[in-house]
C-alpha cells in the first residue's frame, strides 16, 4: 500500500481498504439478507398481492382489487372472531395482567416468607407444551367430572359447562390465560428489582403501607414494564390458534372462533388463500392502531423516574 510522506495511508489506499471491509461484512451477513429476503420479504409482498386475488392455491391467482376486504366484513363468522378476539383483549389481558402484577408486588414483599418456592409454582406452567396444557384443562373444565366444578358443586354452586357453553367457553380460556402468566410474572418482578429501596423506605417513615408504596412508588416505576408484556399478551391474543384448535376447534356456535383460527380455516381449510391473506393484513393494521394506543396510554420520559 502506498504512503505519502509522514508514513499515512494514501486516501485511495483508505478508500480500497473501507470497500475491502464493508465487501467482507456484506459476506457475513448475506446468509441473513437472503433469508430475510426469502422467507419474510417475498412473503410479505405476496400476501398483500393475492389478498387483491381471487386465489385458491391451485389455480393462478386472478385479481379483484379490494372485494376480499369488502367481502370480509359481509362474513358473520369474520364479524364473530373480531368479537371474541376484542373480548379477549378488552377483558382477558387487563385481567391477566392485574392478577400478574398483584402476584410480582407480592412475591417481591421482603417480609413475605416462602416467595422463592412461590416464584418456581408461579413459571412451571409455562413450562408445560401447548397440546398438553390444553388437554389438561379439557379435563379439568369437564362439566360433570372436571376439578372445577367438583369444588363449585363442595360450594353449593352448581358449576356451568366451560368449553361447551357459548357463554363461559371464552372466560374458560381467560382462566387458562392467567394460568400461563408465569413469565409476565418473572418479568414483573425483575422490573420491581430495579426500584430503589431508598424510596420505599422513605415512604415508610412518612407512614405509607404497603398497597399504598405499591401503588404510588412501584406502579408507576414499572410503566415500561407493563407496557410490554401487555404488549406481548395482546400480540399472543391475535395470534392465538393452536389453544381453540385442539380444545373447542372454534366452537360451540364459533364463541371460540378467534381471529388467527379463522385465518387458518380460510387458508387451508377452505383454501381461500386471497381472503386468508386479506384477513392477515387487517390484522396487521388493527394490532398496529391498539400497539399505537397503547404507547400513548403508557407514555412515559425520564423525567418521571
């Protein structure tokens, strides 16, 4: 390489050398470009492209313009897995994750004795496969032999049909939600971790209880957190298949027929490809516009901490 006279690189020899490495760091990282032009690009364009079809996988697609859209929200069972999958997240997520709060605020109490083994019972659920979960809460959902109504019929409470009730398939898969919520826990409590102690204990000697110190100190410190496991649980909800899959299949009278369960029915069931995709994009837009909502509902700066 050639050097002027106080011993430097030319600024054509800089010039070559920079191409040299950005050439080789191209190399690197082309394994992933490919991939991520292969499996999440092209199939990304050609989802929007046949959501304007008429596709049914075997023949070629022919183009319609927007009539899956308009045809989407003339379908009742569409309209229907809108319904459940907003009651899930109009309802299961808030319940999901107050009960997950309250669980870290407890578990993360000093004074609290056995919260380690608690913590361990809390996140074994989360360790149990989806197929096997769900065949354990078939079971203990049973109407006439399930856990669940065994102890309501101890009570004198005649227990409801669960998963083959319209009205209480979906809270049976609110109960299932927070068995599950382990991991929204384990994080819970690695946010309240980073809450100084300093002002716990100042709150302390201005009198403050417990419930209030977790209400005015931890709540509002933990605001990231909460905002991205609700994110999470939300995302989780639009994606929710294998769940109503193996244990309802969407039913009794589509009370389970959540939105992504659709999806899979119109493009591999029916094989309405250019429908499935249209419904995927709506969901795109609407987990968008709730993710936005959400940010602004949660906003927060540094100032606050």
């Amino acid at each position: 390489m050639k050097k002027n006279r106080s011993g430097k690189l030319s600024e054509y020899s800089q010039s070559k050398m920079r191409k040299k490495e950005a050439l080789h760091g191209l190399l690197f990282v082309s394994p992933w470009i490919i991939g991520f032009f292969t499996f999440t690009l092209y199939p990304i364009i050609s989802s929007f492209y046949y959501s304007l079809c008429n596709y049914n996988v075997i023949s070629r697609p022919r183009f319609i313009g927007f009539m899956n859209y308009v045809n989407l929200f003339k379908d009742k069972v569409f309209i229907k897995a809108c319904q459940n999958t907003l009651y899930m997240i109009l309802i299961g997520v808030p319940l999901t994750t107050l009960i997950a709060v309250l669980v870290s605020l407890l578990l993360n109490n000093k004074k609290l004795r056995g919260t380690g083994w608690m913590r361990v019972v809390f996140f074994i659920p989360t360790l149990v496969p989806t197929v096997v979960a769900c065949l354990l809460w078939i079971w203990v959902m049973q109407p006439d032999s399930g856990i669940v109504n065994t102890v309501l019929s101890y009570l004198h409470i005649p227990g409801p049909g669960w998963l083959s009730s319209p009205t209480w398939a979906k809270p049976a898969f609110i109960l299932m939600m927070i068995w599950t919520c382990g991991n929204a826990v384990i994080i819970y409590l690695a946010g309240l971790q980073d809450v100084p102690e300093t002002l716990y204990d100042a709150a302390a000697i201005d009198g403050a209880n417990f419930w209030q110190q977790s209400l005015l100190i931890s709540m509002p410190l933990i605001r990231p957190t909460i905002l991205y496991n609700v994110t999470i649980l939300i995302i989780g909800v639009f994606q929710w298949f294998a769940e109503p899959y193996i244990m309802t299949e969407g039913g009794p009278s589509n009370a389970t027929m959540f939105y992504s369960l659709y999806l899979y029915q119109n493009a591999f069931t029916f094989f309405k490809m250019g429908f499935a995709s249209a419904q995927a994009w709506i969901m795109l837009l609407v987990a968008m516009v709730i993710i936005l909502v959400l940010f602004k509902v949660f906003r927060f700066n540094d100032t606050e901490i």
